[in-house]
C-alpha cells in the first residue's frame, strides 16, 4: 500500500513496542515519522528510528503521553498532520481525540464522539442490543438505586458481576454470591472507579462462571466493515491477558460466523471508523457467546489477527484515517493455519511477577519460519521503572494449532536477554501443559495453575533459555 491521501507526517503518541510498530508501518507508507518520548525514553528503540523525535516532558506519564497539551505541541512544533495514539495512555481518550482534530489533524482511530459511545460500557451495551448483538443478562443501563439492582440481581440469578462502566484493566469489578455481598461489594466498586477513574458509575451482569474471552478484529471506514477472525485470550493473570490466539479452539464454523457477523453487525450500526475490537464472554456449556465491550483502539495482540488473515492492520488504520477507503472486502479474507501471541513483560514469575527493570545484555531475538518478535529492545538497553513492564510480544504462525504451540515452544528457547528476568519461563511451562495444548482453559484457570506450578518457572541461570 502506498502512502495515506491526507498524511505525509505521523507522530506517535505512545512509547515502547507498539511505537516501533508504527514508525515501521509509516515507513512502508512513505511517511515521516514523529516519535514523543519522556526523559526516561531518551534512548528508547522508537527514538533511534522515528525520523525526529521530540521531549515531551519528565518520566511520570501524567506529565508526559498523558499530557495531551504537550502531544500537541510536539505535533505543531513539528507539523505532524496526524497522531496514531497506539494502545493505553490517551488511545481511548475522547477528549485527545477531539483536540487532535479540533488542532487540524487527522486522528487514527474514531472520532471522540465514538471512543464516548463505546468507551462507555453501559452505551456500547445498549448499541450492542440495538444491533442485535446477545449480551450479558443484566442491568439496561447504569445503576442508579442499590437496592432496586440489589433486586435485578436476584431476578437475573447470583452470581453476578458489578462493574465499573468506567473501567479497564479489572479495576473498578466485584463478584456478588448473594444479596448479603451485593449490598457490600456495589459501594466499594463505585469507590474504586471514581479514584481509577474518575467515573463511579456502575452496570451489573450475571457471572458465567467458567467463561472463555473471545475477541473479534474489526475494520471499518464509516461505510464499508469487516472482520479478521476471532481471538481467544483465555489465559489472564490477575484479569490481564498474557497468551492471545487465534482462532479459538472452542469454536466450530457455525458459531465462528455468528460471532464474528455480530461484530461486523455493531460496527456498521455505529458506523466505525478504524481498527477496532469487539470483546465477547463464551459460555463454553451452552455454546452461547455474549458481547462485553468494545475497544476502539488497536490492541495488543493485533499480530495474531494479522498473521491468520495476512493483513497489515496498523498500515490499515492509518490509511483510514487519511481518507482511504477500505482496500479490502470480506469475501477476500480468508483464514489461515493458527497463530499465538506471548506477552514478553520484565518480571520475574519465579517472584510472584514483580517487576524487573533491568538492563539487556547478550540479547538475541528469536527467528525461523513463522516466528515474528514485537519488541523494545536491544543490547545494552536499560528498561525505565515508570511504565507498563511490557517489552516484547513474540508471535507465531503454523498451520496448525499443535504446530504452533511446538513453534512457540521452540522460539521461546532462542530468547536471550542475558540477567534480565522475563515472563519467558511461564510460557515454556504453559506450552508444555497438556490442558493448554488441547485449548481446555477458561478465564480462572490459569491463577490456580499457577499456584500449583510456581516450582517451574524459575530460571536459576538469570537467563531465559
């Protein structure tokens, strides 16, 4: 694809992996790349390969990619056409969104106006409704009166799940037995969303217990939509995901279809534009799957979509975003072999995953058929303490699920970071795991796991082999 109609010069609004992504997408498009980075990111990969980059502010994020008056100076100063925001900090922002644009510039995702609708958990649930899309039994809207939804919960049936419309990485959630812990845990879930988020609404759904997540890559320009197939990201620690693959074991063709024309359903509804995820509970008993949330971002695990479609959906967005119709039809995207994503973050599982800024040394990436490594590093590169401790996603790509995970297995070996720790160690175990190698897991089961498999993932060398 050549470059975008409307941009010439994109800056990068994020930092680490998902920023050196970017600047490889805009190079291919023929774009000037802008990269922001804080003091802290002086030396960063994304700094040496953007074509100019500029000091936004100190280490804290909150003075740096959360402040959006210092994105858009940086993208005046430098007279950027265009912000990608990447995923976290301001990439679901409304408000940065809307400044980007107001500032006249293209945004790369949906308006602000979108990121509102679908940000917001209870409007993305009524839009879901009105599309057709089968939610979650639970609350129409926001709670208002406790006890009125104290009532609904019994009505719906205990368990149920209070959640923080407002919320995201598994902060602002409670899980009610019985009416006694509702009453409890609803005030204490409010409590914690407006400090997370600023936000103390809550809407109720009833808990699936044994559930599988299952997300669907959209496409959309405002007129035409499609899809990539589904993700299963099943396997989370502490409500966070750590392994993303695709397509999910657990569905045949027929459910595949309905799932991922739901998805394609929302988004023509809302008329989206850009990349955006489509996040679904699978109730693996009945075989009924239940819109979540959407994301109106590009997410994490977006090469496991890219690798089983063969689609660049970072050159994509961008292009959409430039005024590029869709370059694609669904009939023309097809599925194939499996793929799985790792999320290589600096911790230590061998101690409870805390976190390991250290410094690489001896580094050596991981390569061969079908093997793609995401990353922020390099020799010598000393990891900052003030940031997610993502630094790597390693992907792979086979044609089939049990090919991918003996691939997986294989290119994990070949990792070298020297004595800094990873999270490499858990996905050699995980890969070896009969129940994980048949796909038989759900969104509980890899903390027990863990519990009863801390022994192996030490790594006594302080190497990742």
């Amino acid at each position: 694809m050549g470059q975008s109609m409307g941009i010439s010069k994109l800056l990068i609004a994020n930092r680490g992996e998902i920023a050196v992504r970017i600047i490889r997408a805009a190079r291919e498009m023929g774009i000037t790349t802008v990269q922001v980075y804080s003091a802290a990111d002086a030396s960063s990969l994304a700094v040496e390969m953007a074509d100019e980059a500029v000091e936004i502010g100190p280490p804290p994020a909150t003075k740096s990619y959360l402040s959006i008056e210092a994105v858009l100076n940086a993208a005046k100063q430098t007279g950027a056409d265009a912000v990608h925001p990447g995923y976290g900090f301001l990439a679901e922002n409304a408000e940065f969104a809307d400044a980007v644009e107001a500032a006249g510039m293209s945004f790369v995702g949906p308006s602000g106006d979108m990121i509102r609708s679908m940000g917001d958990k209870a409007s993305a649930r009524k839009a879901a409704q009105e599309a057709g899309v089968p939610t979650v039994p639970g609350s129409d809207g926001i709670i208002d009166d406790l006890d009125v939804a104290n009532a609904l919960a019994s009505k719906i049936g205990f368990p149920v799940m209070i959640k923080a419309t407002a919320g995201g990485g598994g902060r602002g959630i409670r899980v009610a037995q019985n009416a006694e812990e509702f009453a409890k845990l609803a005030p204490q879930a409010a409590a914690e969303a407006k400090s997370a988020f600023g936000d103390g609404g809550l809407y109720m759904e009833k808990l699936i217990a044994k559930a599988r997540h299952i997300e669907v890559q959209i496409l959309g320009d405002g007129t035409s939509f499609v899809h990539c197939f589904e993700r299963e990201c099943s396997l989370q620690r502490r409500r966070q995901k750590v392994w993303e693959e695709g397509p999910s074991a657990a569905l045949n063709d027929e459910v595949r279809e309905k799932l991922c024309a739901s998805a394609v359903a929302l988004a023509a509804a809302v008329k989206y534009r850009g990349a955006g995820t489509v996040e679904y509970l699978y109730d693996d008993e009945s075989g009924d799957f239940y819109f979540i949330e959407m994301n109106t971002r590009i997410q994490v695990e977006h090469p496991v979509s890219e690798m089983i479609t063969g689609i660049d959906l970072v050159t994509e967005m961008i292009a959409i975003a430039g005024g590029t119709p869709l370059s694609m039809t669904q009939d023309q995207i097809k599925l194939r072999g499996h793929a799985i994503e790792v999320r290589i973050n600096a911790e230590d599982p061998a101690n409870n995953f805390s976190p390991f800024p250290g410094i690489v040394s001896d580094f050596r990436t991981p390569g061969g058929p079908g093997v793609r490594f995401d990353h922020m590093l390099y020799d010598g590169y000393a990891i900052p303490p003030f940031y997610d401790s993502l630094v790597g996603k390693l992907i792979v790509h086979a044609h089939t699920r049990e090919a991918a995970i003996a691939r997986l297995a294989r290119a994990i070996t070949e990792l070298k970071t020297g004595s800094l720790k990873t999270t490499a160690p858990l996905f050699t175990a995980l890969a070896n795991d009969p129940d994980v190698q048949v796909g038989n897991f759900h969104t509980k089961w890899l903390e027990p796991w863990l519990e009863q498999n801390a022994h192996t993932l030490s790594d006594d060398k302080g190497e990742n082999a």
